[in-house]
C-alpha cells in the first residue's frame, strides 16, 4: 500500500511537472547575427597597398604589378624624375608615382572596390573621414572648388600642419569634391600633397 502511494505520488509530481513545461511557451532562440563581410582586395594604407609598398624601386613595381600600361600617356612633364602611371595588373582606378626611381604614392582616381584601412574609398561620404582617423587629421580649403570641397589630410608616421618634407613621413590624403564624397585618394609620401599630378 504504501509503495502504491509513493508510487501514486511520483506519477502526479512527473504530470505536474509536464503539465507546467507544456505550459510556460519555450523560448524563441537569439537570432545569429549575419557574418561580417570579408574582401580578398587589399586596402591602401599610408605604407602601400598589396605587393606595392612605398620605397620600392621602379623596377620592383614593375615586377609586382607589370609594366606601364598606357605608355602612350604623359605621366609627368620629366619622367626621368617623376611618373605617374597605371601598372597593367593594377585595379583600373590606381595610379602609382616614381620619383627619382623611388614609389612616393599610391592614388585612387575612381570609384573601385579598394578601400583605405578604415574602410574609406572613392566616392564615399567625406563627412565621416576627420573623426575615423583621429585628432592627427586636418582638413583644408579646395585649392580649386568652393567648400565642402577640399583635402583631408591623416599622417601615420611623421607629418605635421605645414608642408611636410620629410621623405619617411606617410600618410593619406582624400579629395572632397562639392558634393561631399571623396573623389581622389592618395597614400604614401611627401608627395600625397601635391595637388597636380607631380606638382
């Protein structure tokens, strides 16, 4: 009798028990969170870009990245002491500049899928640029178009708020246009400054 009773007694507590879970809804699992997008392209920073890197020699260019290919365009008006030109296995918007046999930069020229190291390309907002590189950012007029236009300059390395000469300092520079997105890149050098070409 009395092992009926514990027995009674179990089989009430296990349907309690069940009736209780039936009851209480069960819980909508966390939805996962989509995968973070990940690119193959390299991104241009302030050193280089991919198997680009600033200091190389013409030669070493050439062979990371192939020959000159429009060989028919001027690339500056003394190329024995600065080229600007479009390696044939480079991304169609990327220009590099030799000077005195030396790789001083590295410009984006058109919207492409290279980016910077903090995700800004060609044709992105500029509003956001100053604040993702820091206090170390300066922005200044347009030397041609009217504001928004104008440069946003970020050194890495060396640099400062006048005209740097120092051939060690690296850095970036984006090209604001009047609609206020980005429309030039360069990387590198004391030669992201200039504003023509090898000027």
């Amino acid at each position: 009798m009395i092992r009926r009773l514990l027995l009674s007694s179990a089989v009430l507590a296990l349907a309690a028990c069940g009736a209780e879970n039936a009851a209480a809804p069960e819980a909508a699992p966390e939805p996962t969170p989509p995968p973070v997008a990940s690119s193959t392209t390299p991104q241009l920073t302030a050193e280089g870009w991919g198997p680009l890197r600033i200091g190389m020699t013409r030669a070493e260019v050439v062979a990371a990245l192939g020959e000159d290919a429009n060989p028919e365009a001027v690339g500056g008006p003394d190329p024995a002491s600065c080229d600007e030109f479009r390696p044939e296995r480079a991304p169609e918007a990327m220009l590099v500049m030799i000077e005195r046999d030396r790789l001083t930069r590295i410009s984006l020229i058109r919207p492409s899928d290279v980016t910077t190291d903090r995700g800004y390309g060609v044709g992105d907002p500029g509003d956001g640029i100053a604040a993702a590189y820091g206090a170390g950012a300066v922005r200044e007029p347009h030397k041609y178009e009217p504001a928004p236009a104008g440069y946003i300059t970020a050194w890495s390395r060396g640099g400062g708020t006048g005209y740097v000469e120092d051939p060690d300092a690296r850095g970036l520079v984006f090209e604001v246009g009047q609609d206020g997105a980005v429309k030039a890149i360069r990387a590198g050098g004391p030669s992201i400054q200039y504003v023509e070409g090898c000027a």
